[in-house]
C-alpha cells in the first residue's frame, strides 16, 4: 500500500511547577505535564499516529515508561527516533494534523513555533503541519484544568524506490 494513515491521542496530568512542553515548544505556564519523559503530549500523540500507520505498535512499546533510558528524555528525540522507523520502513509524512486540547494557558502565541519545530523534526514543509488548540468550554478533567490532551492524524506516503 503506497497510502497509510494513522491517528494517535495522549494525555497527561497537569501539576504546579513542572514545565510545560507542547509540540516541541516551552510553554509559560504556572503548570507542567506529570510525566516518565517532558510529557509532551502532542509529540506523544504524533508519535503514535506515525507508529499506528505503520502497524509498528505505540509509543509505550518503543520507548517504555519503565525504561530509565527515558526518563526525563526531551520528547522530540522520541519524535526523531520514531521518525527513523518511519524512513527505514520507505515511508515519509504527506501531513501531519494535531490537536490540542487545554483549557489555559491559552496556546494560539505558540501555534506557528509548534508548526516549525514539528515540521522540522518530521522533515516537511510547515504547510504540511497542522497544530489546532481548543478547549473544553471548563468540561472534564480539561476543563477543571486537570490535564492535557492532544489528538493527531497523520497520513504517510510510501517512497519511491529508485530503479
């Protein structure tokens, strides 16, 4: 198959005092993710829509919370890692579609950063990379500011072999 999509979602608890990374990006925030890594959630989330894809499991799998290797690891060094799979399996990105779900800090100054730093990592152009923010109008544990969820969808296109 030349197409594959794949769709990924990730969440995390939201703590005091931790730093708050999202989409590669430092966030100013009084609130961080509690989390094994930097717990970059739409990374999290991108992660394992690339792996989802391709069949190649999850991002738990590949890079297990039990595992001190990963512990406190900067989550776009999953995204690189997790993006080796992806070319050696003679795939790339077509695009790449995120989510964001957080009541506050409010994310839209950070939106166009996100989109660079993600494109950068999956080698795409930025058009190529959707990052949306949303809230849930103070409903659920996003709303009461609880935690943090993303959702991403990504569509892969096979490489073509020379020959």
């Amino acid at each position: 198959m030349d197409i594959r999509i794949g769709n990924g979602y990730d969440v995390h608890a939201l703590a005091e005092g931790l730093p708050l990374w999202l989409g590669g990006v430092r966030i100013d925030s009084p609130v961080g993710c509690i989390a094994h890594s930097d717990g970059d959630v739409p990374i999290h989330a991108l992660c394992d829509a690339l792996l989802g894809a391709l069949a190649l499991g999850d991002i738990g799998k590949h890079f297990p919370d039990t595992s001190e290797e990963f512990r406190g690891i900067d989550s776009k060094i999953l995204l690189s890692r997790t993006m080796s799979l992806i070319t050696e399996a003679g795939y790339k990105v077509g695009n790449a579609d995120i989510t964001i779900s957080m009541q506050r800090p409010r994310l839209a100054p950070y939106i166009s950063e996100m989109r660079e730093t993600l494109a950068g990592l999956m080698s795409v152009p930025v058009v190529d990379v959707s990052v949306k923010a949303t809230t849930t109008e103070k409903l659920g544990f996003v709303g009461r500011g609880e935690g943090c969820e993303a959702y991403a969808v990504v569509l892969l296109h096979r490489i073509p072999q020379a020959g």
